[in-house]
C-alpha cells in the first residue's frame, strides 16, 4: 500500500480525533457491535481501524479482564484510546502488517473501516494469519443506499462500499478467503444503517493459502 495514501488517511483521521467521540452514531454503533458479539472462549480481541477504542471500552464493560488490542494509522485517534482505556494495547499499524503472532487472536472486530482499506485480499489474508483455529471476525458496514454517510466534502483517499455494503455482496467478498457469513443483523440510527456481520473461517489457513498460489 503507497505511503502517500496511508499519509492521507492518517492525517484525515488525526483531525479527527479530538472530536471524534462526539457522534452519537459512532457511541452507539460500537455499543450494538458490543453487544452482538459472542464471547464464548474468547481471551483475546483485536479491533482493526480500532480510531479512539469506542468499542473497546464498550467491550470491557460488558466483559472486563479480556486482552484487548486496538490497532490503526492515526497517533491521534490512538492517542485518545490509550487516555481512555489504559488496560488496552494500542498498536499504530496498516491493516496489512499487524506486528503480532500468527495464531494469537480469538476475535477480530474492523467497524466502518472496511470500505478505506485498498487491499482487501492482503488485509484477510493477515486477519486469517492472526486468527486462532477457531476464531471469527465480526465487520460492521454501510447498506447499499441506506447506510452511506450523507454528502459534504470528499474523503482525500479512495474508498469503496461495494463489496461490503449487502449480506450477498459481504459474503462474496470474503468467500474467496474462506470465510463464511455465520449471523448478522441490520443495525440503524437514523438515517444511516449498518450491516453488522459475523464472519468463519470454513477452511484451514494451509489449504486456503494452497489454493490462492499460482499453479
């Protein structure tokens, strides 16, 4: 992924960050997500595009004593996070290269940050690296012509809502990594609507990998 577009966006999200917990959209948003997940034998959970840790705190309210780790571009958003919840870790990285061990997380959450990641296949193929054997990922994405934030001024870096914004168009998307759609619900605050979605994987990381290299 280029420098400069990792610079754009984290220097749209540093702008941010200060007022960045004054959405009541975001508060919620992270409290459903909260409540949706299943934590049944989960110990540790990373939250990619974590910005200030809104989910996470919600998490270790509902569940405290779990190992939580936020990662994301922006210091400044993370620099909020870290003064929020001190009993996290934060992590400044690009979702492609997430400096942890293969095979060291029970959950991955990624909400409303999935249509700004330009390299869709290197980011599940490291959340499928990072994933414990029974793991799951949970995403929360904009709905087609429901969800999209109204207009004003251009994000200064691409994205893309297409192949997230539908349980089919979701599903397709992250099939070809070996990941299956196990549960999911729409989720709406207003104007706006948020498809919340449990992801599986449905095949071993090896035989994936096998598949996807050039015969």
């Amino acid at each position: 992924m280029s420098e400069d577009l990792l610079k754009s966006i984290r220097e749209a999200f540093d702008e941010r960050a200060a007022n960045y917990d004054e959405s009541a959209m975001h508060q919620a948003l992270a409290a459903s997500v909260a409540d949706f997940l299943d934590l049944t034998g989960v110990q540790t959970v990373l939250d990619v595009g974590t910005g200030t840790g809104l989910l996470l705190r919600f998490l270790d309210r509902r569940s405290p004593g779990l190992d939580l780790i936020g990662a994301d571009l922006s210091p400044g958003m993370l620099a909020v996070a870290s003064e929020k919840l001190t009993n996290a870790t934060w992590i400044e990285a690009d979702a492609t290269s997430l400096p942890l061990p293969d095979a060291s997380i029970d959950l991955i959450t990624c909400v409303t940050a999935l249509h700004m990641i330009p390299d869709m296949a290197a980011t599940i193929r490291e959340w499928r690296r990072l994933l414990r054997q029974e793991g799951c990922l949970v995403t929360a994405t904009f709905l087609r012509d429901r969800g999209r934030p109204g207009p004003g001024s251009p994000p200064p870096y691409p994205v893309d809502h297409e192949r997230f914004d539908s349980v089919e168009s979701l599903a397709a998307t992250v099939a070809p990594f070996g990941f299956g759609l196990s549960r999911h619900e729409e989720w709406r605050h207003r104007e706006e609507a948020v498809l919340i979605a449990e992801l599986t994987p449905r095949a071993p990381l090896e035989a994936q990998a096998a598949r996807q290299r050039p015969s």
